[in-house]
C-alpha cells in the first residue's frame, strides 16, 4: 500500500503513457486497484470543496479514464442461474457487491452500482437505479426507481433524487466540474441536472425543471437571473425553490404564434411549508 502522495504521482504518471507504454507497465493494475479501492472506501472523490468553493480533483478524474484505458472487454455475471446477469465491460470496472456491514439498502429489482462509486451507510437506493464511477453519495440520501447519478456526481447528505431524475456525469474534459447536490437538497421526478450545475443545500427542484449550462433561471423573489459563465457553473442558491415555468419569444414570427420557450423560475425561497412537504419520511428507513 502507497501513501496518497506516491499513488497520486503514480496515477498521474500512468495518465500521461501512450496506451503501447501503458500495456508494458507490470505494476499499472496494482496501482490502480490501490485508486479504485480507496474510491469504493469514499476516501477519494472527483470534486471537493474547500474553501467554500467547490474543486475538481484533476487526478482522480485521471485515475478514472486511467481504468478504462488499462481494462479489457471481459463477461461479467452477476447471481447464480436461473437469475444470473450478464454484462460486458471493461474488467476494471465490475459490478459492485454489498454485505450488512455496509449499511446501504438497495432494494431488489434491478439497481447497479458500479465499482469506484462510493454509497455511505444510510443510503436508500431503490430499483431500478443506477450509480456510475466516482459518483459519491453521503449519508441518508435516497435514490429514488429509475433515477441515475451520473459519473463523478456528487451527492450530499439526506438528499432525495425522486423517481426518473438524471444527474449528468461528467469524466472529459478532466478539468470539468461535475453535478453536485448539496445537503438536504430535493431533486423532484423526471428532472434533469446537467453540465456541473451545484444546487446548494436545502434547495427544492419542482418535477420535470430541467438544468443545464445553457438554460438562464430566473428568480423572480429577488429579480435575479443566474447562468452559467466561463468561471463558474450554473449555482442554484441556498434554499431556492425551483419550478418549470416559460417565458416568450421575442420576434413577430413567434409572437405571431404565441410561442414561449422553457424556463426554470425560482418562485420561493423554502420555508417550514416546503420543509415539510420534502421530509424523508423517517418509517421508510
């Protein structure tokens, strides 16, 4: 076992071969099994933040695209005939499989969680669901049926992602930020977080609002307008409560056909009202 400097080093060294060179490095698995461990152990993350200001870890992303570029196409099974499930994959990135002591409930029914995704203990996961590499998923948050947290996502805690919601994974370009979902934060169904938006904690996304770098919301409680810029992502902010709304086009040919096009709106800020209506309920756990 190496010490994180020494890994870290490794892994950017590995990084930076041609794929021939790579293929002739004996100990690049050894290295990279050391990577993926301490992914799955949640002692690794792709974004942190620090200093109140969420960071991209440049080597971790690294270490990642490293595991695609060292794996082969292998068949992988899941569970013992009549119900076992195959899948093809790359060898360095298997299914991940978990005991009581992990503390994390995954309901049967077809939910994959992939190997360099952590999941801390509390975590719900309903099925079908899925989890991609370097996603982190903190304490008590909920994973609702058919909801993806895409590569590198970042989920805190008690965090609900309601049933079909999408959180956008991200692995290229390696200095790309990905989704991030603070604290206590409400990710209602059929919504879709895309290209490294961060909703901060307690915010409330209505069902269906969609979010993406191209997509200005607009906060009609303080008369704002937040987008994505060249130096920061798309920001939700703290406690926003976010609903699909429209707004209208602006040319005769549009206004002649009375067309609006999709816009997020924040219409409140949340209050005791909306805290209890996005309460976890406690039985379920």
């Amino acid at each position: 076992m190496h010490d994180r400097n020494a890994l870290r080093a490794e892994i950017e060294r590995l990084a930076s071969l041609g794929l021939d060179e790579l293929r002739r490095e004996r100990e690049a698995r050894t290295y990279f099994a050391e990577f993926l461990n301490l992914l799955n152990k949640g002692e690794l993350r792709a974004a942190e933040k620090i200093g109140g200001k969420w960071q991209v870890n440049h080597w971790v992303k690294k270490g990642i695209l490293l595991g695609f570029r060292l794996g082969e196409l292998r068949k992988i099974e899941v569970g013992s005939e009549p119900k076992q499930l195959t899948f093809i994959d790359k060898d360095t990135y298997p299914v991940r499989h978990y005991s009581e002591t992990d503390r994390v409930r995954i309901v049967p029914g077809g939910t994959a969680i992939r190997s360099g995704a952590y999941l801390a203990p509390s975590v719900v996961v309903m099925p079908p669901a899925y989890v991609n590499v370097g996603a982190y998923v903190d304490e008590g948050a909920m994973i609702d049926s058919h909801a993806l947290v895409g590569s590198c996502a970042q989920v805190g805690k008690r965090v609900h992602l309601s049933a079909a919601s999408q959180l956008g994974g991200v692995l290229e370009p390696v200095g790309a930020l990905p989704v991030i979902v603070e604290d206590d934060a409400m990710i209602g169904g059929n919504c879709g977080i895309y290209e490294g938006t961060i909703i901060e904690e307690k915010a409330v996304i209505g069902t269906g609002v969609i979010l993406n770098g191209s997509t200005p919301v607009y906060d009609v409680v303080n008369g704002r307008i937040y987008r994505k810029t060249d130096e920061q992502p798309l920001i939700i902010p703290k406690g926003a409560v976010v609903v699909a709304g429209a707004r209208r086009v602006k040319n005769d040919f549009a206004e002649a056909h009375g067309l609006s096009i999709y816009a997020p709106i924040i219409i409140k800020y949340r209050d005791e009202k909306t805290d209890k209506a996005t309460t976890l309920e406690e039985l379920l756990r």
